[in-house]
C-alpha cells in the first residue's frame, strides 16, 4: 500500500513512532460488551521527507470518529475555561475588537470560548461538526453551525456574511486528516486584514520530552512551525507572530495573515523559527532518533512490568487524562488483563469505559 503526505504528497518512508496497534482512544466500550471483539488499527506516525510533516495516516473517516457520541466537551476542565477567557480578553485588545467586528471560531465545541466574546457584545459565530457539543453551545446562545470546517464551508460562511476579523481554532488544526482543505478554508473565510489564531501541542516538545502518548488516532498531525509555516505560505497566508503556550505538553499560538497583510512580523515568530531549527527539524535523522529511542523507552517498560510481575508486585500508574483522548502507551493496554473500572467526568463517559480503562488495568487520578 502506498503512503503519501497530507500536505504535499511525497511518499511516505520514514518512521516517526511505530506504536503498533490500538483502539480508537475516545471510543468506549460498555461494560456488558466487555468480552467482544473490538476493533484495533495500525498506530505508526511517519515524517514526510520533504515538507517535515509528521503524521498518521488517516483508516477512519473523521466523520466516524467526531461524531454525536464524541465524548470531550471543553467546557469540563476549568483550567481551560480560564486559558480561553484569557486569550479572549487578550485578542479583543490587541485587534480592537468591537460590536463591529466578527469573531469566528472552528471547533467551538460547547461555547466554552466563545462565550466570552458573546458576553462582551462582539458578534462570534462557531462551526463544530459534533452535534451535542453544539446543541450546549447554542443553549448558551452562542450562534453554531453544525458543519466540518473546509473550503466549501468558507465559501458558505463569506455568503451568509460571516467573513472573519478573528478567525481561531484551538487543537483542531492537528485533528483534520485534510490538512489543504482545511487550511484553504481558512484564506477564504478570512476578512482583508483579519487575523488568524490557531493553537496546537508543539512537535518540539513532544520530542525533547519523548510525549509519544500524546500520538492518537484522532490526532492526524504533529505540528512544528516549519511545517505550519509551509502549509500555510502554500495558501497565501503569513504568519507574523508565535507564542509559546504551557498547554498539552506545550504548545504553540500562531498569528497569521493575508499575504502583505496591515501586522508586523514580531520578534516571537523567529525565536520559535530559531529553536527547531537549533534542534533540527529540518533534517531527518532527529525524526530517525526519536523512532528509536521509543523502541528503547518500550523495551524498558515492558522488561520492567515483566520483573515486577515476576516478583508478585502490583503496578499502580497515574495516567493524564485531561485532554481529547490523552491515554498511555498501547503496550500499558496490552501488559495487564483488566481488573479496575473507573467511570469518568465527562458525560459520554458514564456507564462506559474508555478503551484504554478496560485494557490498561491501571486506575485513572490519583493513587492511593
Ligand atoms: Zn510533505
């Protein structure tokens, strides 16, 4: 079978992480199905030759997987509530927004950011294809078309007068399988002179700090600036700021633009320009030595849980579960027959377990 990158097309050769195969990591099985079969698929994440994109190839369609059982809404961690109201307040100074202006937000999911500028009397609309979180956002009267965001819904969006001052989208651009689309959608639905924000976990910091749980079906793409950069130059549009976030392992705001649009370039985007390429990223044999060093980070767990079976311990582990489908490795799912269930605080949790609980043995929150 061939492989080709999402963004430019070259083929696909070199491994970024082989992480075997695993579940859907937000599809939950119900406790009275716990002795069927369930579905597992191909995790291995390759670095494109050419253009540096890392990424997933795509075996299940977005549409199976954020659909209305979708499990995340945004609005159940507080710490993110108060990131978003914060980068509201922030952009409506920085841009001057005002009851003018149009704020548009891809992936509103339940409003949780939105509502800060309805609040504030700036008109904000969200797109968000999974119909429950919207309907919560809509209950808030936040404006929200149900629809994936791409080319076709732009062009939609420009006709029913929405054009963006402020178009955003925070871990989304990492999670749509057609990344052209997506981001040629956004040139559309950007006003002249209008802004762009779009935060993502930073590839950088995945890698200095061996975050491979972090790889997940959902996740089609692992962003550094070089290649959002390039992405975006190939649909005419500019970046002209980055900010470095603590957010998922660290992440990365960028600011961008129409080609020759009214912003200055500011000194953060080569500061983050300057890092990956310190590290370099533009050179394959970094992707090359993470591979490996997930071989070896694989290898010493397994021959630990191994020792520790064979001396009748028992292993407890604190896994993070506080973001979209954050889960441990797959061997942890693998190593240990079930014998915990744990029902979560996200709605679509209850009465059923996460795919990962049922295999992995090991209790979610805190240890004992
Ligand atoms: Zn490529």
């Amino acid at each position: 079978m061939s492989r080709h990158c999402r963004f430019c097309h070259t083929p696909l050769t070199h491994t970024f992480a082989d992480l075997g195969l695993s579940p859907l990591s937000n599809s939950y099985v119900r406790a009275e199905r716990l002795n069927q079969g369930e579905m597992f698929y191909p995790l291995h994440a390759w670095v494109c030759p050419s253009c540096k994109l890392v990424q997933l190839e795509e075996f299940e369609r977005a549409e199976n997987i954020f659909n209305d059982e979708y499990a995340y809404f945004s609005s159940y961690s507080s710490s993110w509530l108060a990131h978003a109201r914060q980068y509201s307040e922030a952009m409506t100074a920085r841009f001057g927004l005002n009851a003018a202006s149009q704020v548009v937000e891809i992936a509103s999911n339940d409003g949780y950011l939105l509502q800060n500028f309805v609040a504030a009397g700036i008109p904000a609309l969200g797109v968000e294809p999974t119909a429950n979180t919207a309907a919560v956002a809509i209950g808030k009267g936040i404006p929200t078309w149900v629809k994936f965001f791409g080319v076709a819904t732009a062009h939609e969006l420009v006709t029913a007068g929405h054009a963006a001052d402020l178009l955003l989208g925070n871990n989304v651009l990492a999670h749509v399988p057609d990344i052209n689309d997506f981001v040629g959608g956004l040139k559309v639905a950007l006003k002249q002179g209008g802004v762009i924000t779009m935060e993502f976990p930073h590839l950088l910091n995945l890698i200095r700090h061996n975050q491979f749980d972090t790889i997940y079906h959902e996740h089609f793409s692992y962003l550094s600036l070089l290649a959002v950069e390039r992405i975006f130059a190939h649909h005419g549009l500019t970046l002209f700021d980055v900010q470095e976030l603590p957010t998922h392992g660290g992440s990365l705001r960028i600011f961008a633009q129409h080609a020759n649009g009214p912003h200055a370039t500011q000194p953060g985007l080569q500061a983050v320009r300057d890092k990956e390429a310190a590290d370099g990223l533009d050179e394959l044999d970094i992707y090359a030595r993470f591979a490996a060093q997930v071989d070896e980070t694989k290898r010493a767990l397994l021959r630990f849980l191994i020792d520790a079976k064979e001396q009748g311990l028992r292993v407890r582990g604190r896994l993070r579960c506080a973001g979209q489908g954050q889960h441990p490795a797959e061997l942890l799912r693998r190593a240990h027959r079930p014998d915990r269930l744990h029902r979560g605080r996200q709605p679509a949790q209850t009465g059923n377990l996460a795919a990962w609980h049922a295999y992995s043995g090991v209790r979610p929150g805190k240890t004992a």
